[in-house]
C-alpha cells in the first residue's frame, strides 16, 4: 500500500523543502515546517561544533517535521558517519536524515536502528530501488533541476520507471516544478508528492544573496545551462545554473572573486567555486554558481515559505489532514 509524504514524514502537505547548502538555513527549514511541508536545512560539510550550533538552532525552531540534508560524495565516508552520528545524538526523533546521493549501505541500517526515516535524492533507476529497498523515501530528480544534477533522465521519466519498479514505495518529484498544476503533473506520473528548490531560493527567509534572489525571479528556464565549470568543492558533477561570464568562458583564471562566512568562519570564494552566494558573501556576485531550476520561469516574485507552501497545499494535502478540516468546518457551520 502506497503511502503519501505527508503520511510518512507526519507532515500536512506533501511537499519537501530542499536542503540547499548555504541557502537552507535554519530560518528557512523551520518557516517550511512550521508552514505544515518538511523543511531541510543545509549540513553540507558542517561537523562538530558548527554542526551542533545548526542543529540546536533546528531543534529551538520547530517541534515538527524537519530534515538535515548530507552530501555523501562531498564529505566521504568517514566525515558523513560523524554528521550522521550527532544528527541522531543531538536532536529528537522529528528530526529525519537527508542524503543528496547515496551513501553505505550501514547510513540506512544505523538511521533505521535509531528510529529516524531516511530520504535520499536519486537521479537512477538503479539507485531510487537500492534506497527504497533499504526504507527510504525516494526524491527522483530530473534534470529540469536546479544544482546539481544526479542524472540524466527528465523529471517525469523517471519517477514513471520508478513507480514500474517500486509500485509500493513512496516516491517524490523533483525538478521543474513550478506551480500546482506541474505538481499535479508529477503526481500524475507516479509521485506521492514533491520537492522545490528554487521557489524556496527566494524565499523571505532563504540565506540567498539579494542579487541572487532578483536573477532568480527575473530568470526564464532559457536562461539555465547545465555545466560542470563550478567544480571547486564538489569535482564531477554537472550543475544547473543561469547562465554566467564564468559559463560562457571557462578559461578564466581560478583567482579569488570574493568572500563568504560559514557558521562564523571567513572563507575566500574562488572563481569557478560551487558555493553558492549567501547573505554573508561579498564581491562577484554574478560570476558565482547561481544554481536555478527550469521552474524559474514561473518564480517570478520573492514570498514567505508559508505562502510557498500554501499554494501547494490544496492538490498536496494529506488527505487525513483534509477530512480533518471537513470535520471542522462542519461542526463550525453547524
């Protein structure tokens, strides 16, 4: 039996919040909980005390469903048992795991054991039925997508060769959605519900850099390329970005555009560098990886998370949350 997001995270609607490294900061992860979606907030390469500062700040903002996304290919083996070790040590059992990419085989077994759910992004057959195989929630992401790209399969493709494949277990939608009826589309084709990313890139409460937020919401999908030139940090993987100075010419020298904090340690940016501008970053804006989904082009304006969520909710609600509010309503009217 099939079983919604709503239902298998304990969330309202259907709808998952991309963990984005950088922008998906705490604000935005607990607004999107708080709002009745699963927020996800970056960990990317964060451990130790960086990484508990983040988690007590998620854990402070909301007692509802919320994840922490990890990067298995980025940090290695080693480092993602560290982060996955005090993310099940230091937060509550509403807190679930993350993962763009699969890990070992032992993540799923060691956050089945401590009674967390797991949700891995794919952007394979081959790997949606390992991660399904193991418990996880599968995020089939297409690549209409923005950031970076797991695969080469379209959206819908992939979530039909999935739902073939795996016919009980629960599949989300990721990459090109920009509005109920594109949410409608992928449910259609399989999905029990979705995951955004840009839409929430220039949310009030996202870390993006203002001048990223206006390219964004002034963007159309022509504007995105996929391209592997922002390779600093996360080497052999394509990416999809608005088109750049930097994409147009990659033989620009590796010199340093600008400057950045993470949880309160300054970084220099590098040309061709995969961070992604936030709030606290300084200099070429423009030329930095501004990381964009096809579905710009129906992000045409900044909004809260909340409102973000709200205008999914109707065709993604659960439906136990829907015949609640029946309930509701009746005995009002009554």
């Amino acid at each position: 039996m099939r079983s919604t997001v709503a239902a298998v995270l304990g969330t309202q609607v259907s709808l998952l919040q991309s963990g984005m490294g950088g922008v998906a900061g705490t604000e935005l992860a607990c607004a999107v909980s708080r709002a009745g979606a699963a927020g996800c907030v970056g960990g990317y390469k964060l451990v130790g005390d960086a990484l508990s500062a983040v988690l007590e700040r998620l854990v402070a903002g909301t007692d509802r469903p919320v994840g922490v996304n990890l990067i298995p290919e980025v940090v290695g083996p080693e480092e993602l048992d560290r982060q996955v070790a005090q993310v099940l040590a230091e937060t509550p059992r509403h807190v679930y795991v993350s993962l763009f990419g699969m890990p070992e085989d032992a993540v799923f077994e060691r956050v089945a054991a401590a009674g967390r759910q797991t949700v891995v992004q794919v952007g394979t057959v081959e790997d949606g039925v390992h991660a399904a195989e193991r418990g996880a929630v599968v995020v089939a992401q297409g690549i209409e997508a923005g950031g970076h790209l797991l695969g080469t399969s379209r959206r819908d493709d992939l979530v039909c060769a999935l739902r073939d494949r795996l016919p009980d277990a629960c599949l989300v939608a990721a990459g090109g959605i920009g509005g109920p009826v594109e949410a409608e589309r992928a449910v259609a084709a399989g999905a029990d519900g979705i995951l955004l990313g840009t839409a929430f890139v220039v949310a009030h409460e996202s870390r993006a850099h203002g001048r990223f937020k206006s390219a964004v919401t002034a963007a159309e999908a022509g504007d995105t390329v996929i391209t592997d030139v922002y390779e600093i940090g996360w080497p052999g993987r394509r990416h999809r970005v608005l088109a750049t100075a930097v994409t147009a010419d990659p033989a620009q020298p590796r010199k340093f555009i600008g400057r950045t904090v993470v949880e309160g340690k300054p970084y220099l940016v590098p040309r061709f560098s995969a961070a992604v501008p936030t709030e606290a970053t300084s200099g070429r804006i423009d030329e930095m990886a501004l990381y964009c989904g096809q579905s710009c082009t129906a992000v045409s304006a900044e909004a809260s998370a909340a409102d973000v969520v709200a205008a999914y909710a109707s065709v993604l609600r659960s439906p136990q949350t829907t015949q609640t509010q029946r309930r509701t309503e009746i005995r009002v009217g009554q």
